[in-house]
C-alpha cells in the first residue's frame, strides 16, 4: 500500500466521495473520466490498495464542486443525500 498524507478517516470519507459519485455518474469508468483519473487508480483508490493522492482529492472536490476540506471532513456529500435525485431528507421532519 502507498503512503498516504491523509489519515484513514480523511481516505475513508474520499472513498464515500468516491462512491457517491461513481453513482451519480453512473460507473467508475465514467467519473474516473470526470475527474481525469486513471481506471486502475481509481479502482486501486477504492478498493484500498492504494493510498489516496492530494492530486487525487483535488480533483474529487473540483469535480464536485465542493471545498477540499468537504470532502476531507465527511461533509460531501451531506447525510442523507440520494446519489441519483440528489434529494436530501429534511432533518426537521
């Protein structure tokens, strides 16, 4: 495994980023495409055989449109967001 900067819960909250994503884009081959990434990164990223890059959380959080530290913090995407509509359930109800 490569070394990494990210601590495991900042690599951990890319994955979530990641996934989320892959659905929103409908398959990794189309949001390693999105965010200019390699396949085999992304699937070595994922699956954990390969520590995440700063290039790499860059490029998540553009593509998202959201701050690195979103990403890095687990705030990306928000709790209870649905990857394909992009609804978010109400906390207040």
């Amino acid at each position: 495994m490569s070394a990494s900067s990210l601590t495991d819960s900042e690599q951990a909250n890319v994955r979530a980023a990641m996934r989320f994503l892959r659905v929103r884009c409908g398959s990794w081959y189309a949001m390693a495409r999105a965010c200019k990434l390699g396949d085999s990164t992304v699937s070595n990223t994922v699956r954990g055989e390969k520590g995440v890059s700063a290039e790499m959380l860059v490029r998540i959080a553009k593509f998202a449109g959201v701050g690195i530290d979103d990403v890095l913090k687990g705030r990306f995407p928000p709790p209870g967001t649905c990857p394909f509509c992009g609804h978010r359930k109400d906390d207040a109800a």
